[in-house]
C-alpha cells in the first residue's frame, strides 16, 4: 500500500532531539554538527532540533519542517537544497504592490 505525503526516509530513521549551543553546534555521542546560517534566522543557538540518523549513515538535522543540516555518513557536509517553491507561494511585494513612501510623519 503506498503512503502518500509522508517522507518514509525520516519516519525510518533513529531520531534524537537536542538543543543547539551558543556557538550554533549540535552534539551526539562524541559527535559535533556545525549549522549553517539559515536566510529565515541568524542562529539556531537554544532552538530544539530534531537529528535523524538514516539507515545508510546519513545524518539530517531538522528544526521544525526545515531541514538545517546534511551530512553523509562520512561526516561531511553538504548544504540542504534551497526550496523554492516557497516564493511562488508568498510573491515578493514588488509584484504586487508598490512600496508607499510616507512622509506624513516628517515634520
């Protein structure tokens, strides 16, 4: 029977739940996980995220439906795919309407 909507990848995976230290690391059984900066937040510094330890070795760290780090099972790092979709949902404001100057409030 297939399973629609779901990512099988993550639902089959050993899932730990950590918080991310001052210094935007993550920390699991002697390993340590550098985040990237995220466009949508600066740090991820006392934020929870999940880490998802794949059958294959990889690893994937998730905040929340974001998926903020990618790394094979080597250890290296790769930088997590750059979603678009999310502009066709949210246009920016210059197609749609202009940006008001106001000067009602200069003196």
């Amino acid at each position: 029977m297939p399973v629609r909507g779901r990512d099988l990848d993550r639902i089959f995976s050993v899932q730990h739940e950590r918080v991310v230290a001052n210094d935007n690391t993550v920390r699991l059984a002697g390993r340590v996980w550098q985040l990237e900066r995220t466009r949508w937040r600066g740090t991820l510094a006392g934020c929870r995220v999940r880490i998802c330890e794949h059958l294959d070795g990889r690893v994937t760290i998730v905040y929340g439906p974001h998926v903020v780090g990618r790394y094979t099972a080597g250890g290296s790092g790769s930088a997590p795919q750059k979603i678009r979709a999310r502009q066709a949902v949210y246009p920016l404001l210059s197609e749609g309407k202009k940006k008001q100057n106001r000067t009602d409030h200069v003196l």
